[in-house]
C-alpha cells in the first residue's frame, strides 16, 4: 500500500511542499520516486509522518526532531513513548479545562478564588527543551529563575503588557503602517523593553527572536489573531529597530 505525495498531504492536513522539505532534510524520505518525478509513501513512510507531526504537537523544532528520530529506531517504543508524552498533555489540557471552569462559576456565584485552582495546569517548563536547543542552557536556568522569582501579580502583569503591545501591532497593521513608520518603530522600542526584562536585547537576538514569529505558527497566531500579517510586520519593524539602535 502507498499513497501520493498529494494524497499524504491531504490526509495529513499539510502541504506537499512541506513534504519535500522534510525529504531535503532528510527527515521524511519517499519510498519510491516514479518516472515522472511523483514522489509516493508506503506504511512505513505514514508511520514515520505520523511520528514527526506528533513532535511537531509537542513543540519540537525540525533539528530537534531529527535528533529524536534517528535516536529511536524502534517505532513501537517510540510511539509508546509519543502516546505516554500526549496522555500527559491531554491531563493537562484537561486540568486548564476544569480550571476554568471553576474560574467561571465561582466568579460568576461571588465565590473566593484559589489561587491553586486558578493556575492548574499552567507549566512554562513545557518549553524547556526548545528554548535550551536554540539558546542555550544558560539562557532556559536565567529565565526560569526569573520567571519563578515572581509573585501571581507580577507575571500577570507581564503577559498583560506585552497582550497590549500585541494589540497595537495589530492596530498598526490594520492602519497599513509601514515597518520604519515612526508610530511602529515605538511599538518597537516598547516591544524592545518589554524582551529585555528576561533576556539582553542584542542586535542578533531581536532579529532573530522576531523571525521566529513568523517561521514558527504558534507565534504567529499569537499576533495574525488580532489580523493577518501581524506577524510579518513585527518581524519588520523589530528588524528595523535593532539595525538603528541595537549592538551584538
């Protein structure tokens, strides 16, 4: 049984394109290429597939999947590990669920908050792994140390300021502002301050940083939510501010 790189595309809710990237990278390989250049998959090729989306779930970048594909060449362990791993997730979820859900009946009945109840489920560890694999251990330690030295206020008001910035970029972007705009290149700055909290704003850090907000989809519907291309413009407007005002 094998099907075509269309087919998998379709049934995998994914692009042939990116099929081909993850054969350049040497990730997903077809099992036969036909005379007219028709890349097609057998079972062993969907398993594979259904093992790199899984990680793609989980947060990993491709390198990192790469690393954990070639280290696992028993698929059945590996897929008991993937189930393990998405069992664990999916308590979570449902902890955030009941979480708020308890949030909701007890403010809509005048009941006291806990904060115990209110956080359940909530766990910036989830990133360790991605964060240490693109910059560094040192930087992971530094920003849970910080992250953990905060009171409930605190970080409260830390997601809410940058929820604000958020906000105006997408008011820049429905305003068809330009990066190098004066009234975006404040956002900017104000986006700028707003990382240096945790991390020292290089040149190379924003830049890149921001890149990812457009490379990686979970960043950018954190800003396109407000209006598409959001995104893409504070991937510009940032690159902009560094190049002026920012060293490595």
């Amino acid at each position: 049984m094998e099907w075509s790189i269309q087919e998998i595309a379709k049934k995998a809710g994914t692009t042939s394109r990116t099929l081909r990237h993850y054969g350049d990278l040497g990730l997903l390989m077809p099992s036969r290429t036909g005379s007219n250049g028709y890349r097609y998959y057998d079972q062993d090729a969907l398993v594979r597939l259904q093992r790199i989306l899984l990680l793609r779930e989980l947060g990993l970048g491709l390198p990192a999947i790469a690393r954990v594909l070639d280290g696992q060449q028993d698929t059945a362990a590996a897929l008991r590990a993937h189930l393990g791993l998405l069992e664990r997730e999916r308590e979570r979820i449902e902890r955030l669920i009941a979480s708020v859900r308890t949030t909701l009946h007890k403010t809509a009945t005048g009941e006291e908050l806990m904060a115990e109840e209110v956080l359940d489920g909530f766990d910036h560890t989830r990133y360790e792994q991605e964060v240490t694999e693109r910059w560094g251990r040192e930087a992971y330690e530094k920003g849970d140390r910080w992250w953990r030295s905060l009171s409930e206020q605190e970080r409260k008001e830390f997601q809410d300021r940058h929820e604000a910035i958020a906000r105006d970029w997408g008011r820049a972007k429905e305003a068809g502002l330009a990066p190098d705009s004066d009234e975006a290149q404040d956002i900017a700055r104000r986006h700028c301050a707003w990382l240096s909290v945790t991390v020292e704003t290089t040149k190379s850090y924003v830049i890149g940083v921001t890149k990812m907000y457009v490379d990686d989809e979970r960043f950018t519907a954190a800003y396109d939510k407000y209006r598409k291309g959001t995104a893409v413009l504070v991937r510009d407007a940032m690159k902009v501010y560094a190049e002026r005002h920012l060293t490595d």
